[in-house]
C-alpha cells in the first residue's frame, strides 16, 4: 500500500474513533504479537526515547506512528516499568501539536532534574515548501505524571555548516553543566556529532563537533549516546551509507559504539575502532540509561528503517528489544540480559547429551516463547547446528564453525521474511571458543546472547504457529550440551 503525505501526516486526534478501534482489533489479532516485548498498540514503533528511573520508576517512551506500519507523524508513547522486566503501557505523553513539532515530535533522551523528568527532543517542522526545519524543544514529565512544553524550542534550526539532518539530542550533566550531543550532517553530506552546553537547560550554546577518527564515515549519524563507563569513554551512534565489508555492515544502517577518552575542554576523542554492537538482522537507534543502581543499561529498536515486514499487512510493525546491562571487560563492551528479566521464568526443563551427525529433536523441548541456555560442555565437531522454531518446511539455523570461531544466523527457512534485506543470513566471529548461548525466544524475535554477552545477534522471525521444535546435530564429530530452557510468562500490556 502506498500512503500519501496526507495519509502519513493525519493525527490521531482527526482519526475517526471507529476506524482507529478497528485498527485497534486488527493489530491485536496478529499471530506474531509478542509476549514479552515492548511493542505498538497499533502503527510503527521505532526508537525507543527518554529512557530514564523517575519517582520511583523507569520511564521508557518510543516513537510512534500510530495510524499504519510507515514513517509518519511521529508522536512518543510512554511506558512505565518498576523492575525493567515487565512495562506497563501509559499512553501517548507527547503529541506533535505546536508549529515547532508539527510534523513529528522526533527521537531525543530523558534527564532528571530536581523533581521533575525533562525529555528533550527534536521537533520536527515544514514548511509550505516542505522544507524541513529541525528545533530542539524540551517537555517536562511532573511527578503527577502531567506533561507540560516549553512555548519556545531551546535550539533553532541546525547550526552553521549543517543540513538540517540535525536530531535526536542525548542530554547529560557533569561538572555544574548540561551536555548534549545531536546527530547532524555536514555539507558536504558527512556524518558527525555535535556539542552543545548549558547551565540552565534553558540557554544553550554551540561547543563544536565531537572529533573522532571517522571524519568521513556515511552521511549521517543518528542517536548519539555519550556515557562513562568503567572509567572508559562511550560513544554510541547510528552511521547511515557504510558499505558492507566481509561479515560487518550487512544492515542497511548500522548501530555501534568507539571507545576511548573524551577530551572535555576540546571535545576530541581517542578511541578504538567502530564495533557493531548486535549481529543479527533488526537492531538500530539504541539508547542507554542508569539504573537504580548505577548500572548502565541498553534498549534497542528491532527494527530497521526502509525495510517491509510481514506484520506491515496487519497494520503494525516493530517492538524493541529486551533490556541489556553493559559492562566493559577487557576494553571490549558487553551485553547481559537484566537480572529482573529472571522473574518470567516459570517451568523449567533440563537435558545433557551428545549430538551427533543425525539431527535430534529435543523432546518434549518445544515452544514459541521462551529462554533457552545451551552450555557447550565438549566440543569435538567441525561444525554444529541449534535449530529453533522447528516444523516441517519451517527452521531458524544458528550454526557454528569450531575452526574459525563463527556463529551464523540463518533464516532463509524461518518462514516469511522482511523484504528490502541484503541476504539470508549474518555472522561474528568470537574472541574464544563458543562455550554458551543464552537465548531468548518471542512470537516472533529472537535474541542470541554469545559467552555471556561477548556478542549478541538479534532478529525477527515470522514463522508459522506450528513451528515448535528444537533440533541439533553437527557436521562431523559431536558435541556434549546442557539445555535449560524456561517458558517465559507475558509480561507486557
């Protein structure tokens, strides 16, 4: 279906209440809804915003269309969680209401401040010639929950020397001062980041570009995240135009981080080389926060832009991914499942066995929501095989080859598959030897945990409800394995 800029343009609030209920049924009824993941009520969902622990709570908005599966006018749905394991939905908490973000309240962060949650954001203008003009603007979230603008945007426009790709500011204090970084594009159609500072959140000053080695690195960054960590440096951010080159940036755009030391009075960074920080298929625009504890923690959009899923025909599309504490060890950053994430767990199941050149069906090993842990105990094969999601016609291929140290994601056979994508199947190398995968398993999603965080490959599959099973077996040799798996309970509205 093509949409029309009017049809991608029509709020919400002038959508007839009849037509957005059947919407409503529709979406609901999908056979790939998921059971423990954020997701749309209806519409597209993208990058997840403001995340942020507020009154007592974590607070974690996203993008939303919410009138179709396609890039529209953008609004920020809010939902609220106490343990980071189960959120509940709490509605629409900015709308593009005011001649700044009248065409898309856009993608920004969250940042505490004295007791009030300031969400700063990119709204998103046109004008009659469909010009584009990107202001950064500032809401504030009270401890009643109300939402309240500023009238006036704290930065208008993009700054000199800029287009106006100019978005999604992450906002932090340090040293008696307020931070933030936005993704921009210069003229010359390159990728950067810019700084900006303030003493009141109110008044903001341009500080310079954030230097780093990639000076001409794709023709825009999206979603910076600056943070420290472990007494390290981390920039996140979401280059767009990288070529593909041997097993890195098979996505159409791509999400990773550099690590080093920020310089603060130049603003020059030196760092190690970009990592992606997932290595499946859906994964883009992440954002970070600190928890109660201080840990820092990761959620991603499972999803990517420009590309059609087969939920587009049910009128929805997109969930983000589960939330993932970081740590850095050995200067390389790692990706856990929160512990919370524990308290879904309900029956549990166990098995030790070999596997072998013949395929075994682990019995009654079989589900379509679920966390499965497989330790590698001993490892004699060339090469062996995980298999989820199994029927007939139906399988997810997760392979890895001892020799070269590679997990591959495989799923040409996963059942229908997202159009608009350069290949069947992607694939890391690890730093050592496979000895666990932490899995976990949705309606329609899976997220692939390597020794315990070192890499992680996410992706969506849209398979049939009969596609149950799990199944192993090697190329040669064989392997000794310990599966734990646990059925997981809902735990979104």
């Amino acid at each position: 279906m093509e949409w029309t800029r009017e049809e991608r343009y029509q709020s919400l609030e002038s959508y007839p209440k009849v037509a957005y209920d059947a919407l409503l049924e529709q979406t609901a009824a999908s056979p790939y809804r998921q059971n423990f993941h954020i997701q749309p009520p209806t519409g597209l969902l993208n990058d997840p915003n403001g995340f942020a622990y507020f009154n007592g709570q974590y607070h974690l908005f996203y993008q939303w269309f919410p009138l179709g599966p396609v890039h529209g006018l953008k609004y920020w749905y809010h939902t609220v969680s106490d343990d980071l394991a189960t959120f509940k939905n709490a509605g629409v908490a900015i709308r593009p209401d005011t001649e700044y973000d009248s065409h898309g309240a856009y993608s920004g962060s969250g940042i505490v401040v004295e007791d009030t949650l300031k969400l700063i954001y990119t709204g998103n203008h046109r004008t009659e010639d469909w010009e584009r003009i990107p202001y950064q603007m500032v809401a504030t979230m009270h401890k009643d929950g109300t939402i309240t603008k500023d009238e006036t945007p704290i930065i208008n426009g993009p700054h000199a020397g800029f287009t106006d790709h100019f978005r999604d500011p992450k906002v932090w204090y340090e040293n008696d001062c307020y931070y933030a970084v936005i993704g921009a594009q210069r003229f010359d159609e390159t990728g950067t980041i810019v700084v900006y500072q303030s003493e009141d959140l109110k008044s903001w000053s341009f500080v310079s570009e954030l230097k780093t080695e990639y000076t001409d690195f794709g023709y825009m960054w999206e979603c910076p995240d600056y943070f420290e960590l472990n007494g390290k440096d981390v920039l996140l951010f979401c280059p767009q135009g990288i070529d593909k080159y041997e097993d890195k940036y098979w996505n159409i755009y791509q999400s990773g981080y550099v690590l080093g030391s920020l310089n603060k009075a130049t603003f020059e960074m030196t760092h190690g080389e970009f990592i992606e920080l997932d290595h499946g298929f859906d994964f883009y625009a992440p954002q970070t926060t600190l928890d109660k504890d201080g840990n820092r923690i990761l959620v991603g959009w499972m999803g990517l832009p420009d590309t059609g899923y087969p939920t587009d025909k049910e009128g929805w599309a997109h969930c983000l991914t589960i939330p993932r504490v970081l740590t850095i060890e050995d200067d390389k950053l790692r990706q856990r499942p929160v512990p919370s994430l524990q308290s879904l767990r309900g029956e549990v199941e166990t098995a030790e066995g070999y596997a072998t050149k013949k395929n075994i069906k682990l019995h009654p090993y079989e589900g379509t929501q679920y966390e499965l842990i497989v330790d590698v105990l001993d490892n004699d094969s060339t090469e062996f095989y995980i298999e989820l999601r199994v029927s007939k016609k139906e399988s997810t291929m997760i392979t890895y080859n001892k020799a070269e140290r590679r997990v591959t994601l495989d799923r040409f056979d996963s059942g229908l598959l997202p159009e608009g994508v350069d290949g069947y199947s992607r694939s890391v190398v690890l730093d050592e030897a496979l000895t666990q995968m932490q899995m976990f398993v949705d309606t329609s999603s899976i997220e692939i945990f390597l020794n315990d965080g070192e890499k992680v490959m996410t992706t969506r599959i849209f398979s049939s409800p009969e596609a149950k099973g799990i199944r192993t077996s090697t190329e040669s040799g064989q392997v000794y394995f310990k599966f734990t798996k646990y059925e997981l309970r809902g735990a979104n509205e």
